[in-house]
C-alpha cells in the first residue's frame, strides 16, 4: 500500500503515465487517428475541389456573365478541354490506342514548300538543310516533271529561301532563261553569254589568282595556283576540241599548254586567242623541239595545223566573231548570286552551246575552289554554294565531256560544301546516244538523296519504279498529275499544278503542293513570253503560273 506522501508529491503527467495501461495507450491512439482522418476527409482535394468551384463560379455568375458568357441555358458559356498526350511509337507498341492516332509528317526542316495533300500539313524541304540537319547523306536533289507542271517555281521557292539564309545559288547555264528576274531581284550577277553582246576570255583566270595571291599560307596558295593552271589548261583543250570536232592529239595539248604557261607565267596576263595564233604561227623554238620537228619549219607547219585550224574557228575570224578573243566583260563576283544567261545562243548549234556551257560550269566551279581557300587562309566560316542545272537534258545533250564533267560533280559537290538541284522533264531526257552514257546518265538521279516527282506518264518514268520503289498509289497521282490541260475544277484551273511527290530512298513518299505568295508571281512566271500586257486571273489567285 502507497504512502500518501509518495502520492501527493508526484505531478499530474507522472500521475497520469502510472495510471495508463498499454491498452489504454492504444485506444487513445486509435482514437487520434480517426479524428485525424476525419479531418482530412473535410477537406476537398481533387475533382471534389474542381467540382465545387465550379458550383461556386456557377452560384457568383447567376446574376453577372463570366468569362465565358452567362452561365444558364441559352447563355453560351463554354467549357475547356485541355490537350492529349502526343504519343509516337509503333503500331505494336500503340496498337492499343488505334483508331485515336494520327501518322507524323515530314519533319520542318529546310525551305517552306507547300501543303501535305494528305494530312493538310506544312512540307519543308532543301537538299542542302536536310542535310545538314542528317535527314539525307548527301546535299542533291533531283526534279522530274512534264513541262509546265511548276519545276521551275518549285525550285525558285528553294532558292530564294536558302538564299535569305546565306546560301548562295549559282545557275550556271540559264537557257531559257527561267532565273534572271529571280536573281536580279534579289541583288545577284547576271552575266549574258552571247555573239555581239559580251566576250568572255577562256583563258582568263587572273581574278581568281589575284584572290589566291592575298592567301597568307604558303603551302595553301602555291596548291590553289597549281589547281587553277591546271583548270584553265583543261578547260581552254576541251574548248579548242570541241572546236575541232576531235579529241586533241597529245602534240596538240602540248603545244597550247606551252604557248599558255610561256605568255602568261603567272596567271595575271591573260593570254588572248589571237595573240596565241600568231606565237604558234612565229615558229618559236621551242614550239618546234616540243613537236619534234627542230629546224623543219613544213613538218612545224604540217604538225600544228589543226590546232591552228580550232584556234582560228573560235578567233576574231571564225563564226562567233570577238565571243572568245577579248577581254572577259563581266568577271564572276565571289560570294555573290550569279546566273549565266545563255538564251540568245543559238540551241542548234550544238558546238557554241556545248563551249558556252563548258566553260560557265568550270568558271563556278573555280570560283567555288578559289572561295574555300580564301575563306579557310582568314579565318572565316566557308561560304556554301548550290548550284542549278536547269533543262539538264540540253546540258548533257551537248557533248560528253559535259555528261562526265556533271558525274563528277555529283560524285564530289560534298566534299566542296556544294549542293546542286538538277531538273529535266522526264527519265527518257536521260536516254543519250550510248548505252554507257545513259547508265552515267541515270546514276545521276540514282544518287539524289531527294527527288521531287511531278507528272509524268507511265512510260516517262525509266527505272524510277525500281530505284525508289514507287507504289502503286504513287504511280496513280503521277499518271493523274499530267491532265491538267483545259479542266476546270470548280474555281481553280490546272488543278494538278505544283504537285509533287518527295521522293528519300525506298520510303514513302510525300505528296504535296506548292502554293505561292503574290511576291513570287512576278519572278516564276515561265510563260511571260506568251503575255501581251494584260494580266490572268492567276496573277491574284496566288496559285502556280
């Protein structure tokens, strides 16, 4: 029994925790935690919290409207549904959520084309964004499509925007000329190649040595002057051969490449055709040891009469008159837009068309190599170039030096920091005169990494079928893409104007349609020519002229 002292000297809580038992202590805390949870039950969490607001902005907007108009019948209050999640996988792994699912597009990467005519969605596509961007392996791109079905307009929309993004186009044979006003109205060169409107010295590469001369490497300038002779002498023997309507004996290449380096050592005098006339014609002696004639002047005579004979046929005296024997009118502009406008050359004479076409294409491939090293020796980011070959057919038509000479462009414009577009109408443009040239031919489409496909008849497609496998609902638009002439389809006329497939490889490919703004209208217009002052409903349709 406790004493009554011991008692009354303890507190109350050591009163209370000898009173306690363990069983009390667990009612107690059992009962604490029921009022805790009954108190977090009071409070309104989740949909329970969204609903009774709404119930509450519902009470306040009775007598005022809301946000979202009167919150009543006939009021117009409206509701918001906030987005779904954006899946990508594939059909196995999202078979589950079909039919709530939508195919994604083509990324937007490169220039704004037009409309997806299936989905209604944005197509960007360039051959040279896509490949800096890894969608392609290689900076090229091909168009194919009956005359009048917008290629021309389709890659004038590449051009202008690669170019606002510091690319810079070259088109180096505008035959038609589908460019000029493009270029022109974008600040950029035009240079016109023709008989009695400009010259244009083959030989003349001095601005592009005088380039290299500023080049502060040693090394880098010596191997850019030793590449530059080494392109003029081949450009001026493929020109005197094409003269000539033969290959070059090896005396004949021997004797120019002489008379070149002797006259002008150091690629800043430029020679002048009748100038080299009359150094061959004097005999010199060393002319005549390189031919193995020494003192017979008659054997000399016998041995550089052909050469002579080209020579003549692109002086003064010849057929194109001071074309080629004067000084170059118009230089190329490094860094600057430029288009060569050769339309008032001849298209008959093949051989004027194949030399003009020669020697535009090596002069921007100079000018492209001369950049790189001029660039690389200050320190500066490399400028990148695309180049246009617009109506390739007439190009590789023209002689086939030249179907080799864009072989080998295709092959190398990635190690240049070049892109290149090349258009024609159909795979049967391709077709030359020997099997071996037509193989080359077609490897060129072959290699495109993306090809743009516009109408083209079942028999204009070449192996096309097989190198990209086009379905059957591919070849369909195509063959439906070339009706387009006299229909009228509800408000819109050539109704299949500016559609394209793109075409990367074997997979499927991307129908579109190129749409254009008002600004473009002016300088896309192929068939100005047939305007007599008077504008077409088209001019405000925005649509494909």
């Amino acid at each position: 029994m406790m004493s009554s002292q011991t008692t009354d000297d303890q507190t109350p809580a050591a009163a209370a925790k000898l009173v306690l038992s363990k069983g009390d202590r667990r009612r107690l805390e059992k009962e604490e935690r029921r009022a805790r949870e009954a108190a977090r039950a009071k409070q309104v969490r989740g949909l329970r919290r969204f609903f009774a607001q709404v119930k509450a902005d519902r009470k306040a907007t009775l007598t005022r409207p809301g946000a979202t108009g009167w919150n009543r019948r006939g009021g117009g209050p409206t509701g918001h549904i906030e987005r779904p999640y954006e899946l990508q996988g594939t059909t196995v792994q999202l078979c589950g959520y079909w039919p709530f699912i939508a195919g994604s597009g083509a990324e937007l990467v490169g220039a704004p084309l037009g409309k997806d005519l299936r989905r209604e969605s944005l197509v960007c596509a360039d051959p040279i964004s896509w490949f800096v961007g890894e969608l392609i392996r290689n900076p090229s791109a091909f168009v194919l499509g009956q005359p009048g079905l917008g290629k021309s307009s389709l890659v004038k929309r590449m051009v202008a925007v690669l170019m606002d993004w510091g690319i810079i186009p070259m088109a180096l044979s505008d035959a038609r000329p589908d460019y000029v006003d493009l270029f022109r109205a974008c600040d950029g060169q035009v240079i016109e190649f023709a008989p009695g409107r400009s010259h244009i010295n083959p030989m003349d590469v001095s601005v592009f040595a005088a380039a290299l001369a500023g080049v502060k490497d040693e090394k880098a300038r010596e191997e850019g002057l030793n590449d530059l002779r080494t392109q003029q002498l081949s450009l001026m023997s493929g020109l005197v051969a094409m003269f000539a309507r033969r290959s070059l004996d090896p005396h004949e290449t021997t004797v120019l490449a002489h008379t070149i380096r002797s006259m002008d050592p150091d690629l800043t005098d430029p020679v002048l055709i009748p100038d080299m006339i009359a150094h061959i014609r004097s005999r010199p002696a060393s002319l005549r040891n390189l031919t193995l004639t020494h003192e017979d002047t008659n054997a000399y005579d016998a041995r550089v009469q052909g050469l002579l004979d080209a020579l003549i046929a692109m002086g003064p005296d010849g057929q194109y008159k001071d074309l080629f024997s004067k000084p170059t009118t118009a230089h190329i502009i490094p860094g600057k837009p430029v288009v060569f406008d050769v339309s008032a050359v001849g298209e008959n004479d093949g051989v004027l068309m194949a030399a003009v076409q020669s020697l535009c294409w090596n002069l921007g491939t100079i000018t492209v190599a001369t950049e790189k090293i001029v660039t690389k020796d200050q320190g500066l980011p490399q400028k990148h170039y695309l180049l246009i070959m617009d109506e390739l057919w007439k190009v590789l038509r023209t002689s086939e030096q030249m179907v080799y000479f864009v072989d080998s462009l295709t092959r190398l414009n990635r190690g240049r920091g070049i892109g290149q577009i090349m258009i024609t109408h159909t795979m049967n443009d391709l077709k030359l005169p020997s099997q071996a040239m037509t193989d080359i031919a077609w490897g060129f489409v072959n290699r495109s990494e993306m090809v743009f496909l516009g109408g083209l008849a079942p028999d204009e497609m070449g192996n096309l079928e097989n190198v990209f496998a086009l379905s059957e609902t591919e070849k369909s638009w195509l063959t439906e893409w070339t009706d387009d002439s006299g229909r009228v389809t509800g408000s819109e006329k050539r109704p299949h104007t500016g559609k394209f497939i793109l075409k990367t490889g074997k997979r499927p490919g991307l129908p579109f349609k190129v749409h254009q703004v008002h600004a473009e209208i002016a300088v896309t217009n192929t068939n100005s020519a047939w305007e007599q002052g008077t504008a077409t409903t088209d001019d405000e349709s925005g649509d494909l002229v």
